[in-house]
C-alpha cells in the first residue's frame, strides 16, 4: 500500500467523491500553495470504496460554506501534534455570500457590481438556491 | 408599526399590518378630503427608470391629495443616472433631500439593493423589471375587498404573461397568506409562473392551483379574472414577442362564460389582450382598480410617514 506520510499540523479534507480531489485542489487554489499539500486519489474507503483525499501542512482558513455547498459530505480533521484535534462536519449552507453569482441577466447585481451575491437555500436535498435580489432558483456546481 | 419601513416585496409586511394598511385604505376610499392636509411639508420622491404612466401618477396623486410635494425624474436620462451613478448613490442622496420614495426600476431586485444603504427614509417597490410589484398588489386587494368584502375563500385566475408579468407574482405571494384561495393560472407553456412561485409559494403553502392554457372552462368558478398584457421590453426576442402577444384576448363572447360575480381585474396598461367592447360590462372594474390604487398608495404613504 502506498504510504503517505502524516501531517503534523494542518487540515485533512477527508471523503472527497474519487476523481474530484484534483478539482477540489484547483478550486482551492492548493497548486499555488508554497506548503507542503498532498493529494491522494482513489484511497480505499469502507463508506465510500473509493475516495480522495487532500493532506494541507500548513493552518489555512477553509471556506467551510463553499465546501458544504459542492459536497455537505466531505469531512475536515483538523490535525495538531500529529492528532486530530478537530472534526468539522459540514452541512448546506442556509445563506451563502459571494460563492455562488447569479446568472439572470436581469438581476440588478448583473449592473451594481458592488452588491453582494447572497443565496438563501431553497431544498437541502436539490441543493438548490434563490437569490435575495431577484428571487431566480439556481443549483450551484457540486461534486 | 409600519413606521419607516420599507415597501419591497409582499412578505416584507405581515398580514396584521396589511390589514391595518388597508383599514386606513377603507377610512380614505369613503372621506378622502379628511385626509387632504395630512402630508404638509414632506416630500415624496418619485425615481422612475422605466416608464410608467398610473404607478407614478397614482404615488403623485396621493401625496398631493396630502398636501405634500414631489420631487423625482420619470426617467433616467434626466437625471445623474446617464453619468453612470449607481443606485446606492442615487438613493443616498435622495434621502437627503426627500422624507419618502418610491422606486421603480427595470433590474429585479434594484430597490432591495437602494434600501439596503438607506438609513431612515422609507422606500417603496414601484416594480423591478418582472419580479415584484407590491403596490399594484395593494390596489388589487383594495379593490377585491370593495368588491367582494374579503380576500379568502375565493377561486383567482390569472391570465396572459404569469412568467414576467410582475404584479401576477406580488399578488400570488400576497394571496399565500390567506386560506381558501384557489388559484387557476392560464397561460401559454412558455409564459408560466417563474419555479420560486410554483415551488416556494405555492407548493410550500399547500394552495390549490390548476396551470391551464384555455380560459373558457373555469371562467365560471373564477370570482376575479387577473388579465395582464404580454409585455415586449421583457422579451429579449422579438418573434417570441409576436407569436405569444395574441394568445388571450378577452371579449364579449368569452365573457359569456364568465359567472354573474366574475370580475375583471387588470393593471393596466392593456394592449389588445380586453376588448374595449368589454369596458361597458358591469364586471369590468379595471379602470375603478386604478383609481382605488390611488387611495391605497395614500394610506401607504401615510402609515411608512408614520403619520397614521
């Protein structure tokens, strides 16, 4: 089995959807990172069979409602001394702010470039979102 | 206490403060020259970035019933609005200047985002491109309950343009909170009420609702038929314009269908969608709809001013 070495301080972004770890990195922008960050795809996983993984070394502020809108799913250990200090269990946002932009072209948020992008979340199980401006339904990209 | 607030979308009252909105609304309908002086030294501002002849007359209308002034542009180019200033700087200077105001604008959500920078100044909704139009509500309600003494525990058709028509959606969300309503929604499939309606208001409210695409066979249940003009500046193509402008035109033979008590309600302006044929039915109550609008925007402006 390939090994990957444990982290010492830093967070671990746990049951990514196998195949998603990669985009979750971009999205992350974790290629520019100057740390230490290891992506593990396909990782067996007893809930999961397959799943990926991503290993940052480093303390970073993780936007935990970005995350629990692609994927309420994915888990988050924050690690400390080698040991998991912490388990963030994510869940859909109720209200997102500058994630997601609405695409109705009439909106006024498509002209006041200055107003935020809020969402209100519509069904939890659709993942589906209205925007506080325009009332327009949307399901945001998830993985 | 309607106080100070703001006047944006229909949930933004509750339905006790609705009630005490249009009581004041029944008090001006029967003695409006009580209430001729109630306004001295405010000033109402009236922004229009998009045309409109009742909404804006109907608002300066009231306030001068009131006794207060106006001050305002009927569109935009006249104002600083060509330079390039954003809504926020508008209306923050507005509230300088005026103790009121009333928006309309063609981007939905636009007088949202405005009431968002204001301080004190109570702003209201006069219709955002084709999302909400609470006052026009207002001037619906007003009159069903002249006409027929309540809101609840009555059969509501609407007609024509339920996808951008934006005083269909003010009055569907506004209707929501009351028990018994029965909509029947006719439109074309292309024309249909927008998902958060269907799904979050009326879906989530449990109201009973029938979307159909002919008017003939319920015009009979119906206790008051909402027409509404297919509007062109809401289509971005012109042939979709042209092959679904025609599809409901109201007329004396399909008023026959119509029930003894089944009155016609429009906001006005229509196109071709009512025959003028139909003007002279004692059941077309479009134009007195339009006065009673100007009465209720009085007791708007009278309950935000916190004058009553």
């Amino acid at each position: 089995m390939l090994q990957i070495t444990s982290i010492e301080k830093g967070i671990v972004i746990d049951h990514i959807p196998a195949g998603f770890g990669i985009k979750l990195f971009h999205y992350l922008k974790l290629d520019k990172a100057e740390y230490t960050v290891a992506l593990i795809n396909n990782a067996y996983s007893d809930k999961m069979v397959r799943k990926d993984i991503i290993k940052i070394n480093n303390e970073i502020d993780l936007d935990v409602d970005f995350l629990g809108l692609i994927n309420p799913d994915i888990t988050i250990n924050v690690i400390e001394n080698g040991k998991i200090v912490k388990k963030v269990k994510l869940k859909v946002p109720e209200k997102v702010t500058n994630v997601i932009q609405c695409k109705n072209p009439r909106c006024v948020t498509s002209i006041e470039n200055y107003a935020d992008h809020i969402f209100h979340l519509v069904d939890p199980e659709k993942r589906s979102y209205r925007c506080e401006y325009c009332d327009d339904i949307v399901i945001p990209y998830s993985i | 206490m309607l106080k100070g607030r703001h006047l944006i979308d229909p949930s933004d009252f509750s339905r006790a403060e609705f009630r005490e909105l249009f009581d004041l609304a029944h008090q001006i309908v029967k003695n409006p020259e009580s209430f001729y002086k109630s306004c001295e030294g405010k000033i109402l501002a009236t922004l229009f970035y998009e045309p409109s002849t009742r909404t804006r007359f109907s608002f300066e209308a009231a306030m001068l019933r009131l006794g207060g002034s106006i001050i305002g542009f009927s569109e935009p180019n006249s104002s600083s609005v060509a330079k390039g200033e954003s809504i926020a700087d508008t209306i923050r200077t507005i509230e300088c200047y005026a103790d009121i105001a009333v928006m309309r604008h063609p981007k939905e959500g636009a007088p949202r985002v405005a009431s968002q920078w204001l301080t004190s100044m109570p702003l209201i909704n006069a219709g955002d491109g084709g999302h909400q139009h609470p006052t026009q509500t207002l001037t619906d309600i007003l009159t069903v309950e002249l006409l027929k003494g309540s809101v609840e525990n009555k059969v509501y058709g609407f007609c024509g343009d339920l996808k951008f028509g934006r005083t269909v959606h003010s009055f569907i969300k506004f209707l929501s909170n009351y028990e018994g309503i029965k909509l029947i929604l006719i439109s074309p499939e292309e024309l249909r009420v927008p998902e958060y309606i269907r799904e979050e208001i009326i879906k989530k409210n449990n109201i009973e609702c029938v979307e159909v695409d002919k008017m003939e066979p319920y015009m009979q249940e119906i206790d008051f038929l909402y027409m509404t003009r297919v509007q062109r500046e809401r289509f971005f193509n012109e042939e979709d314009y042209i092959r679904l402008k025609d599809r409901f035109i109201l007329d004396k033979e399909k008023m026959k269908y119509a029930g003894a008590g089944t009155y016609i309600l429009h906001p006005l302006p229509r196109v071709n969608e009512i025959s003028i044929e139909v003007d002279q039915d004692p059941r077309a109550q479009y134009f007195q709809q339009a006065k009673n609008g100007m009465y209720v925007r009085m007791a708007l402006i009278l309950k935000l001013l916190g004058i009553y």
